[in-house]
C-alpha cells in the first residue's frame, strides 16, 4: 500500500477496514509527513497499545483457567453474585464455564464495565459459554435466612441450574458446604479471573433486567435508576411510601418503616 498515493480520507477508509494494524503498517503511517496522517498514526498507535493492554490483562486474568485445564480440569465454573447490600430486590448469583479458547477482550468485575459494554458482553457470554447457570433468592429469603445464607444459597442454585457437573469452581471470597467439587476462593475474583468476571457480568445484568420490571410495578421508589441500593430518593420513597414486598425488612433504612 503506497500511502503517498492516498488521500488522507482514503487512509482513514483503509485502517477502519482492518482487524489490526501491523508494526509495518504503523512505520509507514508516522513515516508521512502529513500532519493529518500523523493524527491517524497517533490514533492507531493508541488503539494498538490498548490492544496490547487488554490482552495482557487477559493473559493475567486467565491464569487460574489455564492452570486448572492443564491439570485435567475440564469443567471450571466461575461464581459470583450481586445484590447483597441493596434495601431491595433479589440476590442474584451465576455460574458459568467458559471454553478454553473463550477470547473477550475488556471482560471484567461486572462493576468496572460499562452499561452497554456489559450487555454486550452478557449476549457473548450467553451464546458461546459452555454452560451458565443462574440463582436467585428473593428478599422475604433474605430476611428469613440472612443475607450471607441467602447469597451460598443462590450460588448453589446457580451451580445446579448450570445443568452441567463442575470439575471446580472459582469463587469470588466465598466457601460453599455440601459442594463435592473442588473450590477455590479468590478474594476480588471478578477482577482476576475471566470465569468469576463472567458469572459477575450474568449476574449484574440478570439483576438490572429484574429491577427494571419492578420499577414499572413500584415506579415511585426508583428501582430502575438505584437497583434497590440505598439512595438518597430511595430512602426518602421508603420513608413517605413504606416498603414494599420487595424490600429487605431486616435491613437498615427498611426496618424502620416496617
């Protein structure tokens, strides 16, 4: 590709059509004297850096799944859960087992990751995972039980719901009892293993999806905008409206107004 004879437009056209900019291609682009093509140089050498810097985050946050499969491990299921410090709405926990080839690039703690990027990444997640599992415990549970029963009590639900037997799990912090299969806690797991980041990214959009349909049978407590976390408007819902049946009555903020 002779750059010379291209204009800056058609330049522009030629690295939006690649899948990934070579070194080479990159020396003939900070190589034109162009200031417009060494805007592109620039652009396309930020984009290749962040490339490089996600993959070696991938590599980082696979290494308890290669790890594992080298030692026979077929099934590895990562487990996470959100919703446990909300006022209201479910715990939400899942379960999932990537293949070994699995490649998302920015996969992450469901909590650093972008609304539309997490949803993009669930529709991912959900077609090509091996298997995904998902538990859920509602909040009059919650109240009966605790909210850490409640959450080992999703998590297993979700194992179970995987339809597939776990060889071992990777679990965000968390140790199950009457689980047969190997288990590894990993404090802040979702954001050192893509197969925990996974099960947060199901999780956190299963739970949203939840708590948006609520928001239109209670739409004066905001359950689309705050999850059912504790926020200022929430609160102040709670306090002139009451709780509903969705609310965690043995919860601060809630118990009050019970």
């Amino acid at each position: 590709m002779n750059l010379a004879d291209m204009s800056i437009k058609e330049i522009r056209m030629a690295i939006e059509k690649l899948d990934e900019i070579s070194n080479d291609f990159l020396q003939c682009l900070q190589a034109d004297k162009r200031a417009g093509v060494q805007a592109l140089a620039k652009q396309a050498e930020a984009a290749m850096a962040r490339r490089a810097k996600l993959a070696q985050m991938w590599t980082e946050m696979t290494a308890y799944e290669r790890a594992l499969h080298e030692k026979g491990y077929s099934h590895v299921f990562g487990v996470d859960e959100v919703g446990r410090g909300p006022l209201a709405g479910p715990v939400v926990a899942s379960c999932v087992c990537l293949p070994p080839d699995f490649y998302l690039p920015g996969l992450n703690d469901s909590k650093k990751v972008p609304v539309a990027t997490r949803e993009a990444f669930y529709e991912v997640i959900m077609r090509d995972a091996v298997a995904v599992g998902i538990g859920i415990v509602d909040a009059a549970r919650i109240d009966a039980i605790n909210i850490l029963a409640a959450t080992k009590e999703a998590m297993k639900a979700a194992i179970e719901d995987a339809g597939v037997p776990a060889d071992v799990l990777l679990i965000d912090a968390v140790q199950l009892n009457d689980v047969a299969c190997k288990q590894i806690p990993i404090i802040g797991g979702d954001a050192k293993s893509v197969s925990i980041a996974a099960a947060s990214i199901v999780a956190k959009v299963t739970r949203d999806r939840m708590m948006a349909e609520y928001a239109k049978q209670y739409p004066q407590y905001g359950f689309d905008k705050n999850a059912g976390y504790g926020t200022a408007e929430h609160l102040a819902a709670i306090a002139t409206y009451g709780p509903t049946p969705l609310h965690r009555v043995t919860f601060t903020g809630v118990k009050e107004h019970a």
